[in-house]
C-alpha cells in the first residue's frame, strides 16, 4: 500500500485501508473501487491522505494502533457517554463513568502492550473531519504510547490512559456553535472555550473509580512550562506529568488531523513544529521522547531522496524512526525503474529525505536548505 493525497486519486485505484464516519462506522471498506464521485466526497468530508493498493507496493503492512473491534466499541462509548452529558449541570451524578471506560481502557492496553514495535502511527488518516470522540481517542493512544516508552507501570498507564481519554470530556458543557465554528474564534469564544479545562476537572474529580490524576490531565494539559498555558498559568514544576504527556499528544494530532478548513501536517512537519516549543511550551526531554517514539515518515508515504530518486518508506527501525527504509521506484529524471531497490537510510548517511507526501521539507520552504 502507499499514502496519497485525495487530490492525487484518480478513479478505478483501490483503497487499501477502510474510511470511517465520526462514530467509527465504516463509510468506505478497503479494495472498494474509486470513482469521481468517491473521490469528491473524500473530500467534502475532510479526508486528506487515504492509503490504496498498489503492485510496486502491495507487500507492506500497515498496521493499526489497536483492533478494529476495540477502536469501535472505544468510539461508541465516548460517543455515547459524551452525548449523554452534553448540557447536563454538575449536579447530576457521573459517577458510572469510571466503570463506563474502565473495560475500554483495558482492552486498549491490552492491544497496545500486545505489540512490541508500538509506535505513533497517523492513527484517523481514514477518518472525517475529526470530531471530539476520535480526538479523545487518539490522544489517549498516543499518550500510552509515551507513558509505555517511559516505563510506566500498569497502574500509572491507567492513570494516564483514563485521563487523556477524557481530557476534552468538558468540551460536552460548551456551545457546539462555538466548538464546530470552521473559522477562527473571536477572543470571547475563546476565552469560552478555555473553561472547558476546568470544567472537566469538576466532572472527573467527583468519580470515585477515576484517578485525582486522571482528573488532574483534563485541568492541565493545556498549561505550558513557561506559564503562558491556561487555566492557572503554571510553569514547570507545577504541572504534572500526566498533563505534559497529554499536552504534547493534544497538540500533535491537532496539526496532524482533518479538518474541513484546512489541510493537516505530515508528521515530520508537526514534530519540527512542537520542537520551536522546546524549552518554552514543552520540556526538552519530553519532545526527544515524543520524537523517538514517532513514525515521522509514515509507512506508504512517497519521499523524494537528496539523489533526486523518489519512492516509498517500507520499513521503519523503531530505534530510529527519522532513518527508514526507502524502495525506489524512479530515477533522477523521473523515470519508473525496472527494477525497484531498496535503501536503509540508516546505513547510507549521505542521502536525505527531501520531500515527503508532496511537500518539500520546512527548511527549503522558507529557502534555508
């Protein structure tokens, strides 16, 4: 398989990998023959990069975070839940919550500790336009991911799989006007939209199967180092870790998402865009974990080499995820190759990735390469 741009598909290619609606559901199941009128509505509902089948590149897996099954049954709870809250008054109980996602976030660790090559994937590239319940989701992947490569026990990975889960949960007592607005807030939405930190700290902290630290990452992963974060403005020490992890996590996959207004960030793009937080937004150590446990160049994705060769990434050592393995399939001149080759950046230091998915790397855009 390999990642194109929907802009790119052209009818009669097959999807290599199912698309799927905001709750989970699938819209489009994998080998489904394109057409314009497919391809079109790809489009109109906020899908950017879709994965297809392909000879030169049909032997490469790309595998899922999770299982299909447990990425459903995780979506339609949040879904479910969710919406039950939605304009509720914190007089209500909530206490069934913490048996309500305590199943789920046991049979997510169980899929990613079931893996050994665990790693940040584009975990909605085949999803729409990316709503409240895959975001949740996606984060708490992600944050388990980096509580795993951390050495977090199982007790602290529920902690913090719980809590990046529901980060956002206090986003269900705001506007839907405001928080589906397609174009940019006016600084009353946002300051709106800002309370939904504390306002999910209010509903977690009165759970009794849900940790205080839990609880804690809804109230504080929008806080940054430097103090400019929000709802309290604290600076390093004050922050916990939990909220740290799901700070970055947050942060990362809203540039990496769909969205209808805009078009998403490739991974290297998204993480050279975290780390001019270095130091200022989010801790130096963190950001070279994050970064390690990243696939910046996505398996499928079509790169153009320094020798001016371009193919597509089939490999990546999770040791060294910035140096994967390259399959050629065009010279210089642009030419298809008989004979495809591979090349293990790893071993052969003096060729780069210059382009990737399309787009030239950040330095050479701003003409710095």
């Amino acid at each position: 398989m390999r990642l194109l741009a929907v802009d790119s598909l052209r009818p009669g290619m097959k999807l290599g990998k199912k698309i799927y609606n905001e709750d989970g559901l699938v819209l489009l199941s994998e080998e489904v023959e394109l057409n314009d009128r497919m391809i079109k509505r790809l489009g109109e509902v906020g899908i950017a990069y879709v994965y297809i089948h392909d000879p030169q590149t049909d032997d490469i897996d790309i595998p899922d975070m999770i299982q299909e099954k447990t990425r459903q049954k995780a979506l339609q709870e949040i879904r479910k839940q969710f919406r039950e809250l939605s304009g509720f008054t914190l007089q209500k109980s909530v206490s069934h919550l913490g048996k309500a996602f305590g199943g789920i976030m046991e049979s997510i660790l169980e899929d990613i500790g079931s893996r050994q090559d665990t790693m940040i994937m584009l975990n909605d590239l085949g999803s729409t336009d990316q709503n409240l319940y895959q975001h949740s989701l996606t984060v708490c992947l992600y944050s388990l991911v980096l509580g795993k490569a951390n050495g977090y026990n199982r007790q602290q990975l529920l902690e913090l799989g719980i809590g990046s889960l529901l980060h956002d949960i206090g986003k269900t007592q705001l506007s839907p006007d405001i928080l589906l607005k397609p174009g940019k807030l006016t600084r009353e939405e946002y300051l709106e939209v800002q309370k939904h930190a504390q306002i999910g700290y209010q509903i977690l902290k009165k759970v009794p199967d849900i940790s205080l630290l839990s609880a804690i990452c809804a109230l504080q992963h929008h806080e940054r180092i430097d103090g400019t974060g929000y709802p309290n403005r604290l600076h390093n020490g004050e922050i916990h870790e939990y909220a740290k992890w799901v700070g970055l996590a947050d942060s990362y996959d809203a540039m990496t998402a769909n969205r209808s207004y805009r078009a998403p960030m490739l991974p290297h793009q998204a993480v050279e865009a975290l780390y001019t937080g270095a130091g200022t937004l989010y801790e130096q150590y963190m950001l070279e974990k994050f970064r390690d446990c990243v696939a910046i160049y996505p398996l499928g994705l079509p790169v153009v080499l320094s020798t001016g060769e371009e193919g597509i990434v089939v490999r990546i050592d999770p040791r060294i995820p910035h140096r994967p393995v390259i399959r050629v399939l065009k010279d210089q001149d642009g030419q298809e190759l008989a004979a495809p080759y591979e090349i293990d950046l790893s071993a052969v230091l003096s060729v780069i990735i210059t382009e990737a998915g399309g787009m030239k790397k950040a330095e050479e855009q701003a003409g710095l390469g």
